[in-house]
C-alpha cells in the first residue's frame, strides 16, 4: 500500500509540474560566474594576451543574471571585436537546472584544473571554460575542457545558445564587464598567471597613408605573438627588400628581391625572381603599415614599425 501511494504521489507532482530537489540543488548555491578563455581585445602587459568571449554571473537566490555575448570576431588589428551584453532574469527552472547540473559535477573536484581524458598529442579546438561559484561552504573554481563529459557538453550548448533561449533581459553597456580584471584574476587563482609570457604588444595603428615605406618592419599576427620570434621586412631605400625569419632575436631564413612602391596609387610591388606580387597599401604611418593582396582583400597584413 505505502509503494502504491508513493507511486501516486510521484505522478501527482509530475503531473502538476513540481520538482522534488536533493540537498544540493536547493538553497546551498549562493552564485556562479562561467566564462570561455579567448584572446585579449587589446593585449597589455598586465592582461598578457589573456582574455575573454562569453561571460555569465548568476545570482540564485534573485535569480538575476548578466551575460555578455560575442556577437562579432574581426581580424587583428583591423577592427575590435563586438559583443552584446544584458542584464535580467531566466525565471525558467530549466535553465537554472542546467547550471546545477554542471556545478553538482564541478563539485568532485578539487579546485584548480579539470584533468581531462584526451589522449597525449591530441589536438583540442573547443572552448576552454572557467566556472566559479560560491554556497554556502564557500568560494570555488574550476576550469575545463570539453572532453567526455556529457554534462559538460550540455552546459556548453546552454550557456553558447543564452542569446537565443527566452528569458527577461535588457541591453547595457559592455564597461560593466572588465575582462582584463576578471581573467587574470582566474588566472592568478589557477596560478597559472606568473608562469605566462608576455607577448609582443602591438603599437598603436592610427589610419592614413602619411610615412615613408623604407626601414625595418615585423608582422603582426594571432599565430604567433611571441617577443624575439617573428617574421621580419625590410625595405631599403635602393629599391631593395628583404624578408627574414627571426627565432629569439637571430635570424634563420632570407629571401630578397626587389620592390617598387607606387606612392600616388599606394600600390606595393614586390619581385622575386620570376614572381611578381602586388598588394594595395590601406595604412602607413610612423607605427604601422597594412597591405592586402590583390584580388585576396579580405587577408589583411598588419606589421609594425621596428626602431632601431
């Protein structure tokens, strides 16, 4: 009799759309803050390269939240990224279910970094997470990868396809998010910060085509931000160039040839050997010089000016 009136009750409240919650989901989780590593907007010394796309902090007991969204990701150097952010309410006990869900795993583990099941020498290209949260025992932190946790991947699509779920918001300014503060403070939490090298920080890259092309220059690029190995160009004033490859400050291949820059049409031409390439010059300046090729305008190529 007991297990068919239980049985009934269970129905009732599944019928009714009530929730019967363990310890663990109910009042102990006091707030939680996820974000996804990403490139600095703008590199500095202090944020070291180190930044951040999507960000959330949530509030349990208010049921408030703040989400920043990536909306648009341009090339470096050539326009900032765009984000959206809002601030308002889910008041969907499923969206808050799958919060819970995610910390009810985080909760095994010790603070610091998630291991992982990746095999060695396995490539990764999905968002690195950090997630931390406060209940009532206190403060913790976590940050992990997207690798054999079903779990995980479902908070990973929650939290990517906020913008589009249906929930209260309102639009505000981006400044009420400081990613500079809020990933090197992780950082430092994971200890992690002190260990990383500082990257080459680009100089600042005003428009116009006002300075002379000759002298020494090195390009600028997301693949390789390191501060003694870059790719180097020279242009000299007998019409003469050369392209070398520099490993911590030596270099390791040369290639030259000849060049003519056409200053009424900004065209650059460059030859070597039997090649022939043309480029059309969009800025140039006392700091900066960016070309793109001809016929391929939506590669940009950013260097900046090397003093000697």
């Amino acid at each position: 009799m007991k297990s068919a009136l239980r049985g009934l009750l269970f129905f009732c409240l599944a019928a009714f759309g009530l929730r019967c919650r363990t310890h663990d989901q109910a009042s102990d989780l006091l707030s939680v803050k996820v974000f996804v590593f990403y490139s600095a907007d703008s590199i500095t010394a202090f944020n070291k390269d180190l930044g951040i796309s999507n960000y959330l902090y949530y509030d349990f007991e208010s049921d408030s939240i703040l989400y920043r969204n990536l909306i648009d990701v341009n090339p470096i150097n050539v326009n900032p990224n765009r984000y959206e952010t809002y601030v308002g309410h889910l008041d969907n006990e499923d969206y808050v279910d799958t919060i819970r869900h995610l910390l009810r795993v985080l909760s095994r583990h010790k603070n610091g970094i998630i291991p992982d099941s990746a095999p060695d020498g396995a490539v990764y290209c999905g968002p690195d997470f950090y997630v931390e949260y406060r209940d009532k025992s206190g403060e913790h932190y976590h940050e992990f990868i997207l690798v054999g946790n079903d779990t995980l991947n479902q908070f990973s699509h929650f939290f990517g396809n906020l913008p589009a779920l249906r929930w209260k918001r309102n639009l505000v300014s981006n400044t009420v998010v400081n990613p500079d503060s809020e990933v090197v403070t992780a950082m430092k939490k994971l200890e992690l910060y002190d260990e990383r090298e500082t990257p080459y920080i680009p100089l600042q890259c005003d428009s116009g085509i006002v300075a002379s092309i000759v002298g020494s220059w090195r390009f600028v690029n997301s693949a390789n931000k390191k501060v003694h190995t870059f790719s180097k160009l020279i242009f000299s004033k007998n019409g003469v160039y050369m392209w070398e490859k520099i490993r911590e400050n030596k270099p390791t291949f040369r290639v030259s040839g000849r060049y003519v820059y056409d200053v009424s049409r900004s065209k650059l031409t460059i030859r070597t050997g039997a090649s022939n390439l043309q480029f059309k010059v969009l800025t140039l300046t006392a700091n900066c010089l960016r070309y793109v090729k001809e016929g391929e305008e939506v590669t940009v190529q950013r260097l900046d000016r090397i003093v000697q």
